[in-house]
C-alpha cells in the first residue's frame, strides 16, 4: 500500500496542485493615496464569457466619463494551477481610474483543462468584451493590450503571438479576435516565458514542482514529448512584427533570467522594449513584486506601466507626463 501511494505521488500531479492552491491568495496591498484615486470607475464582477470550459467568468473595470478606453486584458497567475481574478483587483481598479478599460479574466486550472483550453478561454473572453453594449461607446477595440503576472504572462505572451504571427497561429491551429492593428502592447509582470528549461532547474524540490506543473498544464507524465510542448518557448516564436513590450520581473525566487533573455530576442528583432529589473544592492525583490504597491519598486513598476500604456496608446496622457522623475 505505501508502494501503491509513494507511485501515485510520483505519477499524479495532483499532491503538488493541492499544495499550490492550498497557498490561497496573496494580500494585495496599497497605500491610502491608492485607495482613493479608484473611487471614480465603475465595476461590473462575475460577468460571464461563453466557452466550452468552466470558470468563464471576468470582471470589468470602466473609468468615469464618456469617452472610448482602451482595453487591458488581464490575465491572472498562479503557477497555471491555481490563481483568481481579484488578485488582480487593485491594479485593474488603478488602471481604470488612469482611462483604460480593464478586463480581468478567470481560466479553467489545469490539470482540469490542458493547453490550448486556456487560449481559447482568452479567446471567448475578448469576443465577449467586444459583443458588450459599453464596447460601442466605452471600450475601444482598436487600442487593445494583452497583460499577465506570473503564468498569466505566458498566456498573454502565447495569446499575442496568435494575433500577429501567421507560422505560431497556423501551426497551433489556434487564432485570435484581435489582430496587430488593434494590438498595441504587452504587459508582462514576473513571467516564465520557457516552462521546459524551468523543469530541468538543479534544485531537487523545485524540479519536482516544475515537472508537475508542466504535466497538468500539458497534460500527462510524458509532457515534454506532446504536442503543444514546442510553443512554450516565447523568444523562440518571435518576430519583428510584436507590438512594444513592457518586461519586469524581482531578483530573487523568480523568472528574470527568462524575461532577460526574451527582452534581448525582442530587442534583436526591432521591437520596442521597456524592462525593469533591480541590483542585488535594493535587496531581495520577490516573484510578483509588483503587486504589493506599499513598496518603492512596485509604485516604480506602476509608474513605467503608466509610460508605456501612453506611449503606445495614442491620445492617452499618462498622469506624469511633463513631471521629473
């Protein structure tokens, strides 16, 4: 019998996915000043997407007045087994008080659902926005950027390609609703952008954890050997055809090296890039660092977003234009 158990811990994935979704969800933290600014949006919770797959549910987020916002899709982390879309609540609420539209979307988890079911979740929750009465007047589908943290990132990433690169959308047989045009950036916060090489990492523990991730989201013991496996390396499927990409990840416990090394094939190929990393002198700056804004280097973070949303947002004016930083 402990044989039988010791094999099924082996082979299922499913002890390390009760351990991650037992962690619960991060407190998200902000500042009083905060917490004020987002008083003037509106916000609509539990809005349903149609999709063949459950957790089809995401949140909007309006700011005040009459005049069309662009979209943010958010979509949420949590090692791709676990995570929720109120974990993201402050930044949405924040970005919407700055004129952008936020969508915040929940994904079915693996194992429940493999790769490609979130895509086409991603998918489903950008033709649900798009069909919404506020997206005539409110959301302006022409001005669209994909935003994750953590394994969000990766699926926002992996979304991206389906909407400007025909090879990445011919040979997964996946696609988009929104095409480069209309897609006008990237937010890419604390990603893993190469799931394999992450499984292959020397310490013992964490090897074990990543190898499990990898077969819930893929789908069983042999992932690295399924289809799908091919296009989990983000830099790899690039071209010079991305819109501009915001990258920024913490220094310790997390993925900077990837986000490094996809930041320098985007730079390679012409893309424009804004990152932001930190020495090993500010200390240790953890994995999603960006959503405790009671630190210095999250209200950076939020800072640079803000430049790269009015960058690449034409007519947008972010808050600190004209302001030394």
């Amino acid at each position: 019998m402990g044989i039988a158990a010791a094999g099924a811990v082996l082979l299922s994935p499913w002890p390390a996915v009760w351990l991650l979704r037992r962690g619960g969800e991060e407190t998200v933290e902000a500042p009083e000043t905060y917490r004020q600014q987002i008083q003037k949006i509106r916000q609509q919770t539990d809005l349903c997407y149609p999709s063949a797959y459950r957790k089809n549910r995401y949140d909007l987020y309006l700011p005040e007045g009459n005049q069309k916002a662009p979209l943010i899709l958010w979509i949420h982390g949590g090692a791709f087994v676990a995570g929720d879309k109120s974990g993201v609540n402050t930044w949405a609420s924040l970005l919407a008080s700055e004129g952008y539209a936020v969508a915040a979307m929940n994904y079915e988890w693996a194992p429940e659902a493999v790769w490609p079911a979130q895509l086409l979740q991603i998918r489903d929750c950008l033709d649900a926005v798009k069909a919404l009465p506020e997206a005539e007047d409110r959301i302006d589908m022409d001005r669209v950027f994909l935003a994750g943290d953590s394994a969000g990132a990766h699926m926002a990433a992996q979304a991206a390609l389906l909407c400007f690169q025909e090879d990445f959308a011919e040979r997964t047989g996946l696609s988009m609703p929104v095409k480069k045009p209309a897609l006008k950036g990237l937010l890419l916060y604390c990603g893993p952008y190469e799931i394999e090489p992450f499984a292959m990492v020397e310490n013992r523990a964490l090897r074990f954890f990543a190898n499990k991730i990898g077969q819930s989201y893929m789908g069983g013991i042999r992932w690295r050997k399924k289809r799908g496996t091919e296009f989990l390396d983000i830099a790899r499927w690039m071209t010079g055809d991305c819109p501009p990409v915001y990258l920024t990840d913490g220094n310790s416990g997390s993925f900077e090296r990837q986000g490094k090394r996809l930041g320098g094939r985007l730079r390679e190929l012409g893309v424009p890039v804004m990152e932001r990393y930190f020495e090993e002198t500010e200390g240790s700056i953890p994995h999603e660092y960006q959503m405790q804004l009671t630190r210095p280097q999250a209200v950076t973070c939020y800072q640079d977003t803000l430049r790269f949303l009015s960058t690449y947002s034409p007519g947008q004016k972010w808050q600190g234009e004209g302001e030394e930083e």
